[in-house]
C-alpha cells in the first residue's frame, strides 16, 4: 500500500504541539501506510497569515472556534458531520466542556471537533501565599489589595484584554453583540472600562506586553507574583516537573454576588477541504477527539482535551493538581463568542483602543465609539485572520 502523508498546523506551545506529535507517532504505528508531520506555529504568525490560506498546504488544521463562520462561508474545511458517524457526533455533544463542541457548529454543520478547551481561570503559586499567610482571593475586593500589594500578573496584551471586557459587560449585567448597532450600551461599556482600569492601573506595566503563557511563565519561574485572577488556563503548569514553580487553579472571584463568567477559548482540529486523503484525515481526527483517546493518551502527553471524559477522569487530575476538576464549573459558565462570518476582524482590532485606555486613561465614551466603528466594519463580512 502506498504510503500516505498528511500535514497538519497547530500552535508552538507544549499544550499544542506535544500531545498532537504522541498522537500522530501512535496513529502510524495503528495504520503503518500512514504519516503524520505537525508544523507549529506561534499565536501571532496564526493572527497574521488568514487560516482559509493554510487550507491549501495542510490537511489538518486547528483552528479557533470564532474562524467557524468564515469555514461556513468558504467551504474551506470539511462538514464533519457528512463524514462522521451520527453516534459519534452524539457522543461529542453530550459529553462538550461547556459549549466547546457546540462552538464549532455553524449553519447546520460541524465544522471541526473539540480537541482543547480552555477558559480564563484563576492561577496562583500556593506557596507564596501560605508562606505569607495570604488567603486566594475570593471576591474583587480582596483581588484589588492584593493587586496594591504589587503581587497580581494578568496577560494584558490587546486579545486577552478584549476578552476581559465582554467578561465584565457580562458581569454588569450585558452580554455583548446582542445589537446589530453597537457591541454594547454606553452606560455599560463605560462601567466595564472603568472596572478594567481600577485594576489594571495597579499591575507592573511590563505585563501589557505578556500574553497567558507569558504570565504562567513568569510566575512558574520566578517568585514575582502570587496570584493571577483570570488568564486562559493552561494545564501544563500545574503539573510537577513541567516548570519550576507549578501553579495551582482556582474559580474567578465574585464580582458583586456572583462570580465572574469569562470568554471561552480552546481549539478544534479541522480538516481541510483541499485534502487528497479525505478518509485518513477524519480518520485521525475522530481517533484523537474520541473519548478513550482524549481521557488517557492525549491528556498523558500533555493535551487539555476537549472532551468532558478527560476532565472527569481521576487520572487526569491526579497528574494535574485537580486542574480539570477546578476548572470545570468556570468552562461551563462561560461566554461564547460571536463566529459571523468577519467577526475575526472585530477580534483583531478592538483590543488596541481599550489596551490604550487601561494604560493611558482617557475618555471611555470615546473608546466605545472606537469598538463600535470596527463592529460596524467586521459586519461587512470580511474574511480576516485567527487570532487564538
């Protein structure tokens, strides 16, 4: 039998690349007439080169819920689900990490399968804090006194900002793009502005350039700071043997009297619709995203699945420090982002005016007025790039 080679693009990070190299070394010992070669590449060059691209050099491709919208437009992926068994995409949706698998559902058709999920979470090193008799910060409170005490990292790169206001809209009180005319009310926005910055004036400006690896890497490395109140969590650090220092992870605090609900990430693995080997790669696909694989091969080499079995597994949280048992209730609570067809651009570009009103201050009516002309713009339908 001739052999077969498929190629596949993922992210440069252990979490990315490792459990997908195990897994592809396995799946040609299962089908020897089978190669698999994994290319990484790092967030930013993913957020630079437009994914409906890579569909032509890649077989495999994982993507980003919010890039559904455009595959729906495209065709540039496979609808998994003409190529899947019924029972299989049953068992996916009933056993989703909050809304990971249904993320990837779009206009009636399954566009990749959850095979990471991933929220922001709390993070803190419990040494420090029992060394300094610190309690984990429980409510916005006693974060901001911590965060006065200089001892609160939080990525605060553009992204990861933006992701931070929907999840403040939300806590007070408004769930964003609800509205085909603005992203949200001006009372609201304004309030979520002004939250972000009472806390985000408090941290050492040198974060502003940190993504969430950037921020775990840090406090897994260095005795710097104690506690992070919401970053996309990364099962990685808290397991021994992986980093210096292993974080362990916590519920977001409460804001008011509930606590806060974040913006759910994660990746899928898609397949390609430029593909000559359409069979092999779904094959591999629904192989690596099954629930015997995602609850003991994947997450023992370092995957976060996207599979619930996984994060119900003993094992998996006996090598995690209780991850996915932490984790759960804050990936079941959280927001799903908009994935219209443009929406990416929205992604890519909102994060800067409201990134420059944290560190500068300014007026938050006029940031507001910022996001809404790039709503406007992302409304047109565009197709723009992935940002993770």
């Amino acid at each position: 039998m001739a052999e077969i080679v498929l190629n596949g693009i993922t992210w440069g990070h252990s979490r990315g690349i490792t459990p997908l190299l195990a897994a592809a070394q396995r799946f040609s010992e299962l089908n020897p007439h089978v190669t698999i070669n994994w290319k990484k590449r790092t967030l930013q060059e993913f957020a630079d080169f437009p994914l409906e691209k890579l569909v032509n050099d890649y077989d495999l491709l994982i993507i980003d819920h919010p890039w559904v919208g455009c595959a729906a437009a495209t065709n540039s992926v496979l609808p998994l689900d003409e190529y899947l068994p019924a029972s299989y995409l049953q068992n996916q949706c009933a056993n989703t990490v909050g809304e990971s698998h249904i993320s990837y559902y779009y206009d009636n058709h399954q566009w990749a399968l959850a095979i990471d999920a991933a929220t922001p979470a709390a993070s803190y090193r419990a040494d420090l804090l029992q060394q300094n008799s610190v309690a984990v910060p429980d409510t916005w409170e006693e974060l901001i006194a911590l965060a006065k005490a200089g001892k609160v990292a939080i990525p605060a790169i553009p992204i990861d900002i933006l992701m931070n206001f929907y999840m403040f809209c939300i806590a007070l009180g408004e769930t964003p793009f609800q509205h085909k005319s603005h992203v949200v009310s001006t009372e609201i926005g304004v309030q979520a502005l002004q939250t972000m910055r009472e806390l985000y004036s408090l941290i050492d400006k040198k974060l502003f350039s940190c993504n969430p690896i950037g921020v775990a890497e840090l406090m897994s490395t260095t005795n710097d700071y104690w506690y992070c109140p919401f970053a996309y969590c990364y099962t990685n650090y808290s397991r021994l043997g992986y980093a210096k220092y292993p974080l362990t992870y916590a519920n977001l605090v409460h804001f008011g009297n509930k606590r806060l609900r974040s913006t759910v990430g994660g990746t899928g693995l898609a397949v390609s619709s430029y593909t000559k080997h359409k069979k092999e790669a779904v094959d591999f696909a629904a192989w690596v995203c099954s629930e015997e694989c995602q609850s003991t091969f994947y997450v023992q080499h370092g995957g976060q699945p996207g599979h619930l079995a996984a994060w119900t597994n003993n094992m998996a949280n006996l090598l995690t420090n209780s991850f996915f048992h932490t984790v759960l209730p804050v990936m079941k609570n959280g927001y799903m982002r908009p994935r219209y067809n443009g929406y990416l651009h929205f992604q890519d570009q909102a994060g800067d005016p409201v990134q420059q009103y944290l560190l500068n201050g300014g007026n938050p009516e006029t940031v507001l007025k910022e996001i809404d002309r790039i709503y406007q713009h992302s409304l047109q339908g565009e197709k723009m790039s992935l940002s993770i």
